[in-house]
C-alpha cells in the first residue's frame, strides 16, 4: 500500500500544479479582456476549467492568485539580472544599464497585461497598492545597496547624493513606462524598443553622469 501510496503522489502534485497554473493562466488572460475589479472567482473557475472549491484548495481568494503571479515576477526579475549582481570588473555602466533595464523590460513583456492591469488599479484597490508597493520595495533596496556599493569604491557618479530617492525616481519611471501609462508615454505610443533605450540612457546618465569621478 505504502509503495502505491508513493507512487501516486507525483501524479497528484503532478494535477495540483497543472490546476494551480491553470488559475493563474485564467486570469491572465481575463485580464486581457476586464479590469481585475470585474473578474470572481466563479469566472476565474469557470475559465480554468476547475470547480470552485478546486480554485479555494489552491487560493484564498484572487488576490492571492494575483500575488502569485506578481511574486514568479520579481523572481523573474531576480533571475534575469543575476539576482541584482553588481556590476562586474568588465561590466560597463552602458552594459550595466542594459542588463537591468533590459531584464525589466523582458519581465513586464513576459507577465503583460498582469503588470499592466496592477498598475492600473493600484489607485482604487488597496491591496493591489500594498502587493505592488512590496514588490517595489525589494527592487529598490536591492539596487540601492549596488549603487552605494559602487560610490564608495568611487566608481559610480550619481546626479544626487540622495540615492534612494533617485533610485526609486529611476524605478517608478521605468514601472511606468514599461506598463505604458499614459502620463508618461502619451496615448497610441506602442514602440516599447524606444521607451527601453530612453530608460537605458536614463539609468546610465543618473548614476554615472553626475560628474564625480
């Protein structure tokens, strides 16, 4: 019994993650077609092809679905700038610049419309606001201990001394422009690949063109 028992859990894990990614990719794509205010979970059921009680053994609640995508998106995030690595002896600031900005950028084209639809409600949804603002703050300090590390060993040259609020300027900007919020990049302006270079030469002017060498 013990050796039928063992071999049946990796099928059943086997199901659990298939059903489990099965809800994630329901909302996903609901979000393509409504704001996330207007998805339920018997929707999100429906979609996944799962019953309700099947979407409450894996979720409390679609936000909790929502904090799961969001959170396999700052570990994207992680992954793709090597876990935030400092900048290397034969890493230029321009190639510096281009890895972050560059894995940001793949992250949000990667977890469109998710990260859009986020941003979007971050202003009405109170717990939306608090999952973004956590995500944000890892960003942060992790890029700030880059930047302070780079000034002490004199090799980094920011516009402001200040440099978790520059930091934190550079990050929102980038969250915005790459989530295409009108206020930043104007309405019909899809050219993503233009929006990248600004934010690459934006990065790179405010840490290492600030003139102190």
């Amino acid at each position: 019994m013990s050796g039928q028992a063992e071999r049946g859990e990796p099928a059943t894990r086997r199901r659990g993650d298939k059903h489990r990614q099965a809800i994630m990719q329901a909302v996903r794509e609901l979000l393509q077609e409504r704001p996330f205010s207007e998805l339920s979970v018997s929707t999100i059921s429906l979609r996944a092809g799962v019953g309700r009680s099947g979407f409450y053994f894996y979720f409390d609640s679609k936000y909790a679905v929502l904090a799961q995508i969001v959170a396999e998106a700052t570990q994207e995030l992680e992954e793709l700038t090597q876990f935030f690595a400092p900048r290397r002896s034969d890493e230029s600031p321009e190639q510096f610049a281009k890895r972050m900005v560059g894995s940001a950028a793949a992250v949000y084209a990667h977890n469109d419309p998710v990260m859009a639809a986020c941003n979007a409600a971050r202003y009405t949804d109170v717990e939306i606001q608090g999952m973004l603002e956590q995500q944000f703050e890892v960003v942060v300090n992790e890029i700030v201990a880059i930047v302070e590390a780079e000034m002490q060993a004199g090799t980094a040259s920011p516009i402001s001394d200040d440099i978790p609020t520059l930091v934190r300027t550079l990050t929102g900007t980038t969250a915005m422009m790459l989530t295409g919020d009108p206020a930043f990049i104007g309405r019909g302006d899809d050219d993503i690949d233009r929006r990248v270079r600004l934010l690459e030469q934006l990065w790179l002017n405010s840490l290492w063109g600030g003139g102190r060498r």
